[in-house]
C-alpha cells in the first residue's frame, strides 16, 4: 500500500509518494525505498498503489506507457477517454489498485488522470484558474477523507501558493499519514513540473 499525494494547477503540478512497499499477503515491510512515481515521457508521470502485482499486470496489459504519451507529452482527454473505453476491461480485479498519471498535455494545459480498479470510468482531477485540484490515495489503514480533511484545513493557511509551499504541504501530510499507518513511511519521492 501507499500514500500519494497529487496537486495540480495551472502553474505547476506536484506528486510526493511515501516509499513503503508492504507485503500484501503477509503483511510484513518488503522495502523502505520502493520508487513509486515513474516517468513515462518527458512531461508525463505514472504512479500506482495498491496491489503492485495487479497494477503491473494492468499496466502492461493496457499499454499505458505508449498509449497515453505523444512526443514526450500527454494526449489530448478524448484519446485518453478513448482509449482506456478500450482497455477498461482489464481494471476488473478481486484486490484493489489504482493507477494515477499526468504531466503536461499537448494543448500545454497540465492533467492528471485516475483509474481504479473499483471503478469503471476514468477519472480527470479537474481545476480552474482560481482553485487546484488535488488527490490523494492511501491504504485502508486510512480514512479515505482524511488527507483530504487535512490538504484543505493546511491550505487556507498558506502564506504563498507555490510549488515549494505546495510541496512542503505534501510532505507534512505523507508524515502524519505515516505516524498513524504502518503500510507508509516517511522516504519520500517528488515528481513536479512547473511552468
């Protein structure tokens, strides 16, 4: 399991990921240092929690990596939307995974996509030019509106709102996520892209 914390605006996106990789069927700590935000072109990144193994077959399965990228940057929302229509089909599993990518689009807006295996659509972490969008998954040790509860009472008390403040924001979070779940720790790891 894990904690993923997604902000996006139309200045910057920013992803931070805890990097616990927990043993699903004993439960035990199988690394402190997993890598859970990946790459996928230039201006695109790719992040899953839940079960690994799932999502790695999902990912495979769907083509993810080269079906969501053109030129080092992310398609435009009708490929994407027409795309996963085709590949849905593969999310459809007994545990649970969720896949979360986005970065830079081809129309120079930034975008961030989610699809989980509890779900049967797609689903697009919308903002507007006055407010951001913003994500979160975690494990079942934590309540699902949680870190939300927490981003938005942090958020107003905000001096600045940039990347660097965003991101320390983040991070405080992730800390007190993993003070009280013990499938998240503090190693933390950072995508972000600004404009």
């Amino acid at each position: 399991m894990s904690f993923v914390s997604i902000i996006v605006c139309n200045d910057y996106l920013s992803v931070v990921a805890d990097s616990r990789a927990v043993n699903t069927i004993s439960g035990e700590i199988d690394n402190e240092y997993e890598q859970k935000i990946f790459e996928i072109g230039e201006y695109v990144f790719i992040v899953n929690t839940g079960y690994i193994s799932d999502a790695a077959q999902f990912l495979l399965n769907s083509k993810l990596d080269q079906s969501v990228v053109l030129n080092g940057l992310l398609k435009d929302e009708k490929e994407i939307r027409n795309w996963f229509n085709t590949i849905k089909d593969y999310t459809n599993t007994d545990s649970f995974f969720e896949v979360k990518f986005g970065g830079l689009s081809v129309e120079n807006k930034f975008q961030v996509y989610t699809i989980s295996s509890k779900e049967d659509d797609i689903i697009k972490i919308n903002y507007t030019n006055s407010e951001i969008g913003y994500s979160f998954a975690s494990s079942p040790h934590t309540p699902n509106d949680l870190p939300l509860k927490l981003f938005a009472q942090q958020y107003q008390n905000l001096k600045e709102d940039n990347l660097e403040s965003v991101r320390k924001l983040q991070e405080s979070i992730n800390d007190y996520i993993a003070d009280n779940d013990p499938t998240v720790n503090k190693n933390k790891s950072y995508y972000s892209l600004v404009k």
